[in-house]
C-alpha cells in the first residue's frame, strides 16, 4: 500500500488550524491535523515531505517518523518539522487502523478502560484563531449570550459556571484568571489587588459549589519564577487541583524550584516536543502531571512512548487539547489505551459547535465522561461539506 497523494486543507475562520490527507494506492486515505503557521506548513508539506513520502509505504509509521526526525537535522523541540511530523504520523495512524479495521487504541495496545473522565477547559467558541491577547486573557469582544462563552463566564460569574459544568456532569473545569495582569509588565510581577482579583472566580467556585468540582490553573507559560510561585501559593487555599505551565519551559531547573515551593502539583507541558524535550523534565522530577500535546510534540507515536516514560517515573498523563477536533479524537484514543491516563482535556463549546461542523462524527461524552471511540483509525472524517466552502485553501501533490 503505496502512499499516492498528500492534501493540505484550512480555512480562513480558523487561520491557524491545518488538515491533512494522505491518501493510498488501495483508495484507504488517512486524515491528520496540525495547528500554527499554516502557510509555513503547507510549503514543508508539498516542498519537502511529499518529495519522500509520495511512493513509500503508508504502514512504516515508526520508519518515516524517524526518517523526518533525523533527516532535516533542525527537527527539535517543538519546531514547524515537529508539527508536521505530527500530522503525518496521525494520517499513518488512520491508515493503519482503516487497513487492519481496528479503532487505533486498539493498535496501540488495546483499551485499559471503555470511558474517561473529561474536564472542561473553559473556552469559548471563538478561542482558536487570530482573536488575540485581549480576547484569550480578558475575554474582550466576546459576545456573553452564546451559551458555553466560557472564558467570558469564568472571568465574570464563575460561580454559574461551576454550576452549569456540573449540571451536565463535568467535575472539573480549567480557568486562566491570571493572564489578564501577565499583559502589562510582561509576567514580571504580580500586585496584592491583581492577585486578589484573580482569586475572585475561585473563591465564587468554591461558595457556590463548595468542593464539588475540581479547578485546574492554566498560566501559560507567562511569568517569571517568583510571580508564578506567588500566584500558585495563593490558588493552593482553594484547593486547585494543578497549576499549568507556570513558567516558559525552557529552564527545567526553575521549573524543579517551583515544585519544590509550591504545594500545589505542576502540569507540563502542552509546549514541549518530543520524548527528548520530556525527559529532562522526568529525571529531575519537574513535573507532577504529563500534558503532550499530540500535534505538537511528535504525533501519537510520539506521545505513546513519552506517556510509556512518564509511567516509569509513575506519572500520570492528561492529553492535551485546545487545538483541533482530530488532536481530541487522537487524545481519547489515547486515554483509553494508556495505563497510566489521568483525565481528557474538552472544550465544551468545541464540541458541541465548530468541531462537528468539521468532522464527521466524535466520541461520546455522557456525564463527565468520554467513551471508547468506534469506527476504524480515529474514527471520523472531514466533513464533505467543508469541501464545498468558498474559504477553502486547498493544495494538493501526487504522483
Ligand atoms: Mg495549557
């Protein structure tokens, strides 16, 4: 079965997110995704990938992962050929599974469980895209009417939040009240009123649903060491469940001083790439819960064997997904294989709108839970009709 056609796919509406088909000499196509620097993408893609890939055998996943590693060289951390890589190995993935018609957690080792928790990561529709700082920390030009506006809920009456998630079952959510005060002096420093005002949607959360939901603390990556230990000290009285990214991952040693400061566990890292880029953060102990994220650090080849390392140092693994409706599809496979899966990262207003515009089906989630994926490979396709759409970039190589 000979690799015969690449297709590269994205729209304007989300400027940033990416499809993928490679497509086989026996009419088996397998779909992929990536997300950041589409343009840059497309050209690697039908530059330099199609150039190897288009002849070659769709079933040598580990083959071609390594040959797109080593071979540019520049592969490392979570660099453009990384992202590529991911997507690749994810279309080889649903490859293999429409051949062998087997779901993929079945192929990678079959399911550890038939459902896993899911948290909300409290969103809004509109958060993939070019929406900008404003948007994604102060929730600037939402419109608060649409049902899930998340991010708008959590920085405004986080105690209806709580209890909308947990009337539909969720029994955890995900919140970044911080980011707004990291804008103005670059996450250098942290006032006593920023960080009272931050804590506020906590302490609603918590007089309104008491202990009944867990909430997790997103930073992304936007402060300095002392602010970040500031504000994880603080969120540690209402029993946060983890801080996120507190600090860019570039220095595993300050990340080490934070955990040994803070009582509070530490989720790493959506930002690194690779099983190399973890395991410094394994050997000295860094971390308390393992986030990959599947289009970013290497696909799921990739985050098998970083979930198979962290289990080594008994860690747990909560895949990561903000990004994509196939990196989602790709996680809870994941979860659902994994020995040591944790929690399924959702976005609420994800899946119950744009992602199912896109594709044609997606897991189940009944009361805070996702269940096993059915179908072969991932289990969904893109949705004919977003073929048909007059934003469509589209390109395509071939033999
Ligand atoms: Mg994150």
């Amino acid at each position: 079965m000979k690799i015969s056609k690449i297709e590269t796919i994205w729209f304007t509406d989300k400027p940033k997110l990416v499809f993928l088909r490679i497509h086989t000499d026996n009419g088996i196509c397998g779909i992929g995704e990536t997300y950041e620097m589409p343009a840059a993408f497309e050209g690697y893609m039908h530059n330099e990938v199609a150039k190897y890939l288009i002849g070659k055998s769709a079933l040598d996943i580990d083959k071609h992962w390594t040959y797109f590693y080593k071979t540019p060289r520049l592969a490392l951390g979570k660099s453009l050929e990384i992202r590529a890589l991911s997507a690749i190995d994810m279309a080889l993935w649903d490859i293999l599974g429409k051949y062998l018609e087997q779901p993929i957690y079945q192929l990678l080792g079959g399911a550890c469980r038939e459902k896993i928790r899911v948290y909300n990561t409290c969103a809004g529709y509109d958060y993939v895209g070019d929406s900008g700082f404003g948007y994604h920390a102060t929730g600037q030009g939402i419109d608060a009417n649409r049902p899930y506006e998340d991010l708008h809920a959590f920085l405004n009456h986080a105690d209806k939040l709580a209890e909308s998630l947990l009337s539909e079952g969720y029994r955890q959510m995900k919140i970044w009240p911080f980011d707004r005060y990291a804008e103005t002096n670059n996450g250098n420093f942290i006032s006593l009123e920023e960080l009272k005002e931050g804590l506020e949607p906590f302490s609603k959360i918590r007089k309104s649903v008491g202990d009944d939901i867990d909430i997790a603390l997103e930073l992304h990556n936007l402060w300095n060491l002392p602010s970040a230990i500031k504000i994880a000290k603080a969120v540690s009285d209402y029993g946060a469940i983890w801080c996120e990214d507190p600090i860019p991952m570039d220095n595993i040693d300050s990340l080490v001083d934070m955990r040994q400061q803070c009582s509070i566990p530490i989720c790493a890292s959506e930002t690194v790439g690779t099983r190399w880029g973890f395991r410094e953060m394994f050997e000295k102990k860094a971390v308390d819960i393992v986030m990959p994220d599947i289009t970013w650090t290497g696909g799921i080849s990739e985050a098998k064997k970083i979930a198979s390392m962290a289990e080594c140092y008994n860690l747990p693994v909560a895949p990561h997904d903000c990004v994509g409706p196939l990196t989602y599809i790709s996680g809870v496979h994941l979860s659902m294989n994994l020995p040591n899966a944790l929690i399924q990262e959702v976005v609420r207003a994800y899946i119950s709108g744009w992602y199912q515009d896109l594709v044609t089906d997606l897991p189940r989630i009944d009361n805070g839970y996702v269940f096993l994926p059915e179908g072969y490979g991932l289990g969904t396709e893109l949705n004919p009709g977003i073929f048909e759409r007059s934003d469509i970039r589209y390109k395509v190589s071939h033999i």
